[in-house]
C-alpha cells in the first residue's frame, strides 16, 4: 500500500481547472510505474518518488510517501512493515 500526500498553495483563491493544481492522475501513473520495478528496499522506493515527484511537479511544495508491506518474507513475522519519507522544497 502506498499513501502519498502532497502540499503546494494554489496561485489563485478558489481553484476551478486541472491547470490550478497537481493532475493526481500523472501522480498516480508515477507511482504505479515506480512500485512495478521490484527493489529490496521500502526506503529506497519512497526516497525516489518522493524526489521523482518534486522533479516532474512544480507546483508541489512538500511530498510525504508513506510505503506499507503487508505479509512480508520475513520467518515467524505477522503484520507489515512501512518507512515513510518526506521532502520540501528549500
């Protein structure tokens, strides 16, 4: 499970076209192309997406990714792991 939050301030009071804002549905396709590459670490899937989302999307100001791995390989372990990474703009 992946939970991905992002912050930017709009440019105008009240936000009425996609162009205002983030296009969540490009976020989305990031995301999902990134988790389909298999990688050993959480942390290193979340450092990039959250540095891949800064790159691509101007207008976000902070990304938080927060990466959940439910059942994982690990002997006589129940649950799930997660890492979480966060980045702002300086």
């Amino acid at each position: 499970m992946v939970q991905c939050v992002l912050h930017y301030l709009p440019k105008v009071e009240l936000v009425t076209e996609l162009n205002q804002t983030v296009n969540y549905e490009k976020v989305f396709e990031l995301i999902k192309q990134r988790m389909a590459a298999p990688t050993p670490l959480l942390e290193t899937i979340a450092m990039e997406l959250c540095y891949s989302i800064m790159a691509k999307f101007s207008k976000v100001e902070q990304v938080y990714v927060h990466i959940e791995k439910r059942s994982p390989p690990i002997p006589a372990f129940s649950g799930s792991v997660s890492v979480s990474f966060q980045l702002a703009r300086d």
